[in-house]
C-alpha cells in the first residue's frame, strides 16, 4: 500500500490461519520502498492530469508495484496465494460517488501472474459509504484486546467498540501535515519532532485549526486530499510562520483532536501504530492532554499494520466474508468489497 504521507510504498508477506471467529496473523516479511523526489512529486500531480496521462501512470505505477514484489518475493520460500493491493487514493470524494485508487490492479496481476485484490472501498462507497476507514475490521479480528486502535499516518484514525458495535473515523490529517512542512523546510520529515520541539504553539493558528467544520461532524466522516488542499493548508500558509512554529502547532493540533476523541468516549487505553508512534515529540504532547494507557508495539507491527490488515481484506475477500463495516462508513450494510483479477494457474 501507499499512503497519504508519501513515505513509499510498503510491501508485507502476511499469513492468515482460521476465519472471522478465531484469526491468528503472522507477518513473514515486510519492507518500504521510499519514493524518489520525482516519484512522489508525480503523485501530487496526478489531481491534475489529463484523463489519458491519468491512466498512463495508473499503467506504470501498476507495474512499478508489480516489479517491485516480484522482487521483494525473491528469496520468500513459498509464492504467495494473492496479493493485495490499496494502491495510492487520489480522488476520495464519496459524497459524489466515488473514491480512487491509484495502481492499476490488472497491471499488478499481469506483471506477478498472481491472484491481485484492488480497488477496496468503491462497493462501499456505492453503498452510500464513506468507504473509509477500512482498517477497523482488522482492529475487530486482530487487536480486540485492546479498546481502542489508533493509526497516526498521513491521517491519524480511530477504531472501538461501543454499544456492542466497531466504529470508526478519521480524526485530523498528521503526517500528510508534518511531512508537508518539515519537506518545505528541506527534509523529508521531521525525525522524532525535534524541529517542532524547538517552535511555539501559536494559539491563533491552533484555534482556527481546532475549529475547522470537520471537527463537528458526529457521523460517519473521513479526511481526504481535497480537505487538505482547500480548507486546512490555507489556513496554515496564510498564518506566515516559520517552519518550527507551524510545526509545534501541527503536533499540539493533532495530540488535542486525538485526546478529545479518547477521552469523550472514555477510552482506557489505546494502541498506537503508524510513523507518527515514531515521533517522540507528539507522543509526549498526547501525555499531556490524554492520561489513559498508551500502547505502542514492536517496530514490524507499528510500521506494517496498515499493510498487513489490507492483506487480511484480501483474504477475507477471497474468502467471500465480509471485510468492510457498515457500522464504520455509514453504508447501507456490511460487504466483501474488492476487485479481484484471477491468474493463470
């Protein structure tokens, strides 16, 4: 899978044994492609395509993740059954109908001749879902010993159960806002938050943060490019501040909606993946407004989580069970969602 954080492409040979009611996970092998300067610069630009240019790289980026597991697999004893692939989203926009995933999985399948699941969340999503987030079921079948699940990635997002029910939703963007600046001022991002340690809050641009629309959304809701774009990055830029200042207040920002959602919903204690469980600095800031347990496991499952619960969506679809949660996205009710390419036996 590739993420809104633009880090690169993360690759994990998983193994699945039992079904829904009683699940064990292994993760074999995992890995993370980084992206060149140019990689990731093509995929800001692909909103601004033409369609044909659009498919063109669609085509490409499928091969590049095609070639790029055929040798990831090279020393891996067994060949896979399937591989399943999230791809990187460029359009998500469900309250139109629609949310893309860009990597072709057809090209994907073509270029491993396996098995390849793409193309998760457009069933939910005509089911009048949000088609996000996905990652819930795997906290329900996985992780359920602990209350809640919270991944900091590009968008920080949350899982629990209440009233007998997983619920889920995005809470504010994180690394897709750290990554921006710390880039802005020259590196790729901000190791362990030392440069936001070294900046002040500024409690104008915290307040105008901490009271965007999203924030007042109870429903169902999730985050997207097009949020970060038009209503979050104008608010920051038009604030002028140097880059450790934008940067403490980007953390303070992200530690406050998180606590709020532990707290208000009397969350003991909650388990943390994503590379934000890398940045020291927001973790110390998220002590400060949240005094539950804080949780953060072994280095494999923190930065492959994400990538391993996509391969249990693909299992589950295989499997013809449900891998997608109503009670999540708002969708009219539970599906298998995913695009499955068979190969040649």
């Amino acid at each position: 899978m590739s993420g809104t954080s633009l880090d690169g492409l993360d690759i994990a040979i998983c193994e699945f044994e039992g079904d829904a009611d009683n699940l064990s996970y292994k993760i074999l092998k995992a890995n993370t492609i980084s992206y060149s300067t140019a990689q990731r610069n093509k995929l800001r630009a692909l909103p601004y395509l033409n369609v044909e240019n659009y498919f063109k790289l669609h085509h490409q980026f499928g091969k590049f993740i095609g070639k790029e597991i055929v040798k990831f697999m090279a020393d891996v004893p067994a060949k896979p059954i399937a591989i399943a692939s999230h791809g990187h989203t460029i359009f998500h926009q469900p309250q139109k109908g629609f949310s893309t995933q860009f990597g072709c999985g057809a090209t994907i399948s073509a270029q491993t001749n396996m098995t390849t699941v793409c193309d998760f969340r457009s069933l939910d999503v005509a089911l009048a879902g949000q088609g996000a987030p996905l990652v819930p079921i795997g906290d329900k079948l996985l992780f359920s010993q602990y209350q809640s699940c919270l991944n900091i990635g590009g968008i920080a997002n949350i899982s629990f159960t209440k009233n007998n029910s997983r619920i889920a939703f995005d809470i504010c963007f994180a690394n897709m806002a750290l990554n921006y600046f710390a880039q802005l001022a020259g590196s790729d991002y901000d190791k362990n938050g030392d440069w936001a340690k070294q900046g002040n809050c500024n409690e104008e641009l915290l307040n105008n943060l901490n009271n965007l629309d999203f924030f007042k959304i109870k429903s169902a809701k999730s985050l997207a490019r097009e949020n970060f774009e038009n209503e979050f990055l104008y608010l920051i830029e038009k604030s002028k501040l140097p880059a450790n200042d934008v940067l403490n207040t980007l953390v303070n920002h992200i530690a406050i909606q998180i606590a709020a959602v532990l707290n208000e919903n009397k969350l003991e204690d909650v388990f943390i993946t994503g590379g934000g469980a890398h940045n020291i600095f927001l973790i110390e800031v998220l002590k400060k407004y949240y005094k539950g347990k804080i949780i953060i496991p072994d280095a494999t499952t923190v930065n492959y989580k994400e990538a391993l619960i996509f391969a249990l969506l693909g299992y589950l679809r295989l499997n013809e069970q449900t891998n997608t949660l109503s009670s999540v996205t708002g969708a009219k009710h539970d599906s298998a969602g995913g695009a499955v390419y068979l190969a040649k036996k």
